[in-house]
C-alpha cells in the first residue's frame, strides 16, 4: 500500500534504450558505458531536433566508410508521411557533417542547419497533411569523435563499429533521431574497402565488387528506432547455425575477430539454445523472418543492434540478457525514461530465466546477490519520476533499473502463477498498441491484468512507484495433531509504502517430511493456522526468494497454546486495546501471576507481575505500534498457563 503522489510519467520524444550485462563486473562496465554515451549526450546537450509534424516510413541509406578513420560518405532516402500541412520538416545530423545537397522530387532544394544539430528542409510549396511524400540527402565529412561512431583496432587490425545509444544516430546519418518514431523498415547498402567484411541488421542481401571496394545490402523489414540501426566493419570470420523454434527455423549469424574466433564461436550455441527456450515463453522471436546476428567490437558488454546484437564478450549469461532485448528493447521500446526498466528489467529477468534452465541449483544463491544489491539503500523506485529523466546515474541504476526492475518480474511471476505471466508477456509484446513500437508500464499492467484477472494496481503502487523493501518476523506455535499458528508481521524499509501485499510462501519441515503453504499477507501482525499432515519442527519464510527483502527472522514457541491450562478461561478487553488491557484470570489463580508481552519477532517487549487483584488484572499497552503481540501468563514458579493474543491499534 503506497502513500506517495504518483507522477505521470513524462513521455520523452527520443531514443532511449540502454543495453544491460548481468556477469558480475561486466554489468557494471555496461552500465558505466550507457552513463558515459549519455552524459556525452547530455553534456552536448544533444538530442533530438526534429519536428512532429511527419511520421517516417522508411529509409534508404548509402554509406561509403572505412575502418581507417571516422570519414562518412553517404545518402539517405527517407520516406515519410505528414501529420499537419508542413513547409519545412526538420531531421537530426550532427553539425560536423556537412550537407551536399537536398533532393526533393528530381530538384535541389534549400535546407537550413542549426548549432542543436537540426537540419531543417525547406519544401517550393507546403506538403498538405496526410501526404506520403521522399526526400534524399547527400553528405559527408568526419563523424565527431563522441563513442557513437568509432574506429579502432583489434591485434593490429583496424575496426569500425558504430553504437548510437542514446541519440547518437545522427552523429553518422541524418535521420529522426527519436526512438518513438519508427521506421517500417529499412534497406542499408555500406561500401567498404574489399579486404574486410561488414555487419549490419536484417539479412545481407548481395555483396558487389567494384575495384577495391565492396558494397554489401542489407534488408531489414521489421519497424526499427534509429538507435538500433548498426554497422561493424573489419576482418571478421564469419560463422553460421539455425534455431529450431515450433514452426520454422531461424538463422543465427555470428561476425568475430579471427583471434578471437575458437572462444567466440560458443555464444551460437547460447543463442541457439535461449531463442528456443524463450520462445514458447514469451513468444516466438521477434523477427523470426530474417536471423538473429552476433558481431563482436572492442567495447566490454553488448548492445541490441536490431537483429544483430554486438558482443564484448561471451558470457552466457550476457548473450542470454541481450537476446532478451530483441522482445524487450526492440520489438517493444519503452516510451519514456521513466519506464527504461521495460527494456533493462525485463532483459534482467530474462537472464534469471536462462539460470534456471541451465542451473537450477544455483537460484536462490542467485536471487540473494540480487536482493543483496537492491537492499544496500532503504529507497528508490524502479518508477524514475521526471525529474531524474536526465540524470545518466540514475536511468542506468544496477541497483533500481535492472536488479530491482528484473526482481518486479520475478515477483509478478510469483503472484500470477506461471501460467498467466508468461501468458501476459506474449501478450504484451504483441498487443497491436504497443508491438514493433513503444510502451509505457500501464500497458505491461494492462495486459497482465486482462490474462490473470487480478488487479496489480496495489502491486505496482508498492513495487514500481513506491520505494524500498519489506522485511518479514514470524512467530509460530505447534498446536494438536499437526495444525500451526502463524503470526506474520512485515516492517517496510521507506515510509513511502505502508504495507507489501503479497502471498508469502512458508515452509515447515522435519527430518523427514516438508510442506509450503501460502500466507495471503494484507496487514501486519496477521494470524494463520494451517492444518498440516505431519509435525513439523522448523518453520522457514519464502526460502525460494520469491519476495524481494532483506530480513527474515522467525521465532517458535516451545509450548502449544491448546495444552495451556488457563488459556481457554483467561479473557482479555478490550481486544483490539489502545491503552489498558484488562485480564480476567481463573479463580484459581493466585498472587504472583507473572506476564510477558512478545512482539511478532519474538522480543519482549514488556512483562512483570501483573497489576490488580484476585482475578482482575490490567496491564498498559500504550506507546506500542500498532500490531498483534503475544501476551504470555505464568504462575510464580514460572511455568506458562496461558498464551493470548493482544491487538493493538490506534
């Protein structure tokens, strides 16, 4: 249950995925990459000029590159539709790339350039609203030196490898740099000099000689954001395999350096085997028509190049998570920074669902480190409210955006059941509102809730706006036969939650025998029995990590409250009591009766002879937070005879 004001997101009109790594220090070295790329963004105060008033259709992009150094020669036809009566529309290009010409209908035209990066294209007569209407641009020049457009070396060997994250697109080509504006598809022709091999999206269609020069086309027929567009040019090997989903085959493409070529060939068979694990979970690949590629680059961890994702490294773990993003990243983007954690959470979780396939055992090991992460600081919501939509720090938080973003999933998993979450997610990513296109958190809300039939409004006000954890103390009791009493009681690590509802799993268990049982937890102090087949000795909360918290502490008390000699006469009122209890004893009991008042973590809290006379009784419960408490009673040799529950409330 939240107690904050919950912002409406702010709907930020530009590229805004990040790529996410999930081996221990290769995440952090991701993540530190994602902030850099953009800080440079932010810094240079970057993003994305142009104007709404046409939709992109399409591209058609010619480029003349070399691994040598960062000069770009090239054109680009873009198709596009009006959205109001337009005289000028405006695209993105970095200003160190200088315009030749823009041809618009067979004729040059005037264009204006702009210090932001705008390039403004000025039309003879205004294009009436609702036209589908092409331009072409031709240009060139030496792509600035900003991690978006880039040339190295690998043993010796010059490398060119493009990575346009969060704005960056424009720095290499002109385009709508927004992520919010997909193009329907695109064809991509990169000439490059014939002793070296390119990687782009979609399938390479042909490959031309011309004296030194190669050109390789490259087909992509899916919606695509401009930041997913890529091209790598070097020495690479190339090296093939197919996935074998339900109903067709999908080929898998991998480009890595020769040196390299023995220890990279092993992330074709991760792929293989997650595309066909994640398949009949969340549906079939997404852009099952074409391939999936991997192409390696001089950068540590991975970024989801539409179709083809590029590669640091071989973890299994981080093949897995960036495959994941072809779902979710790619087919579905998020809309806004505040929702990043549907791209880099769900991609997270994703990763957790490779472990258990691949490593079972190692689950709640692995859940522990997760929750160990997020559990470092009592606050922060996955929700990044509009302010912080321009803090790198924060979009890019491990802490929030992946690890607590990925645990969301688990958690929703829990709370649905299998069943309806993986049905959720198929439907999700395909609702015809959101698939091959953006996304905000009510959609995920909105689809999950139409296949589970439950309301996650609470959920999401506790888990995805509101901040922190909730840490669980129980105290149970054995009772006749095999029956149990539980008392539940959750505190919460930030006052922007008041209470974490949530079914919470407890296990009871002997040498021989163990059994879970469900607690559907709606308040704290909250009593349950359960009437279990055998005699347990040891009680355990959520030991599968199903909930994030952090502390877990569990108490048992050794006599059961049905062999109590007093505890079927002893009465207590008020119950529930704000400041006095009064106690009515047997007429039996004499002077010397004793208590002791136990919170549900089993500390005492007060205790002592019980004030009053012969069978009235009374003792204070004022200054104590609202709950259950244990109210033990015993005679003057100590020996409990009752055992009542007190309610506290104010």
């Amino acid at each position: 249950m939240t107690m904050r004001q919950i912002f409406l997101p702010l709907l930020m009109l530009a590229g805004i995925n990040a790529a996410a790594q999930l081996l221990p220090d290769e995440s952090q070295q991701l993540i530190s990459s994602e902030r850099r790329s953009f800080a440079a963004a932010h810094n240079a105060r970057v993003y994305s000029a142009a104007t709404n008033n046409y939709d992109v259709n399409y591209y058609r992009c010619r480029w003349e590159v070399t691994p040598v150094n960062r000069y770009i020669k090239g054109s680009v036809m873009m198709r596009f539709r009006t959205t109001a009566a337009a005289a000028s529309i405006t695209l993105d290009l970095h200003v160190q790339l200088g315009v030749d010409s823009v041809v618009y209908h067979g004729s040059n035209i005037a264009f204006t350039r702009g210090n932001d990066n705008s390039l403004r294209l000025n039309f003879p007569t205004a294009i009436t609203s609702g036209s589908l209407d092409s331009v072409r641009i031709h240009y060139q020049g030496t792509a600035p030196n900003s991690g978006y457009y880039v040339t190295a070396t690998h043993n010796g060997t010059p490398i060119l490898y493009t990575q346009s994250e969060s704005y960056g697109a424009s720095h290499w080509w002109p385009c709508k740099d927004m992520n919010v504006d997909k193009a329907d598809s695109v064809d991509l022709y990169v000439t490059y000099p014939s002793t070296y091999v390119a990687s782009s999206n979609g399938m390479a269609v042909s490959e031309t000689v011309s004296g030194a020069n190669k050109t390789t086309y490259f087909k992509h027929r899916y919606p695509i954001s401009t930041y997913l567009v890529a091209i790598a040019v070097t020495n690479y090997s190339v090296f093939n395999d197919m996935a074998v989903l339900a109903s067709r085959t999908v080929p898998l493409t991998l480009h890595c350096y020769p040196e390299n070529a023995t220890v990279f060939q092993s992330v074709l068979g991760t792929a293989k085997f997650s595309m066909e694990q994640f398949s009949p979970l969340i549906g079939e690949y997404p852009f099952a028509n074409e391939r999936y590629g991997q192409t390696q680059w001089n950068l540590g961890g991975g970024m989801e190049h539409q179709t083809n994702t590029f590669l640091g490294s071989t973890g299994p773990s981080l093949v897995a998570h960036e495959l994941a993003h072809q779902w979710f990243g790619d087919r579905v983007t998020c809309r806004s920074w505040s929702d990043i954690w549907l791209n880099e959470g769900f991609a997270t979780y994703m990763e957790f669902q490779y472990m258990l396939l691949t490593a079972p055992s190692t689950r709640v090991a692995y859940l522990q480190a997760w929750a160990n992460t997020i559990t470092t600081s009592a606050g922060g919501s996955v929700y990044i409210i509009p302010a912080d939509t321009l803090n790198e720090n924060r979009i890019f938080d491990n802490r929030l955006t992946y690890k607590k973003g990925g645990y969301l999933g688990v958690m929703l998993r829990w709370k649905l059941g299998d069943s309806a979450f993986y049905r959720g997610l198929r439907r999700y990513l395909a609702d015809p509102a959101v698939s091959y296109g953006t996304a905000l958190t009510a959609d995920l809300q909105r689809n999950l809730e139409a296949e589970s039939g439950l309301s996650l409004t609470e959920f999401f006000n506790d888990w995805f706006y509101g901040q922190g954890y909730p840490n669980y103390s129980a105290v149970w009791s054995q009772q006749n036969g095999g029956s149990v009493s539980v008392t539940l009681s959750q505190t919460q690590s930030h006052a922007s939650v008041s209470f974490f509802e949530m079914p919470v799993p407890l296990q009871f268990k002997n040498a021989t025998r163990d059994t879970t049982v469900i607690a559907n937890h709606t308040q704290s102090g909250q009593a349950f029995t359960f009437n279990l087949d055998f005699v347990p000795d040891t009680m355990i909360i959520d030991p599968q990590l199903w909930i994030l918290s952090k502390t877990k502490t569990v108490q048992r008390l050794s006599t059961s409250v049905s062999s109590l000699a007093w505890n079927e006469q002893v009465r207590l009122y008020p119950n529930p009591a704000t400041g006095t209890v009064f106690i009515t004893l047997p007429n039996t009991a004499g002077s010397g009766t004793s208590y002791r008042l136990v919170n549900a973590g089993g500390q005492t809290l007060r205790g002592g002879l019980l004030a009053g006379n012969g069978a009235n009784r009374q003792i204070d419960v004022s200054g104590l937070a609202s709950g259950n408490y244990w109210l033990e009673l015993a005679d003057r040799l100590g020996r409990v005879l009752a055992r009542k529950t007190v309610q506290v409330r104010w």
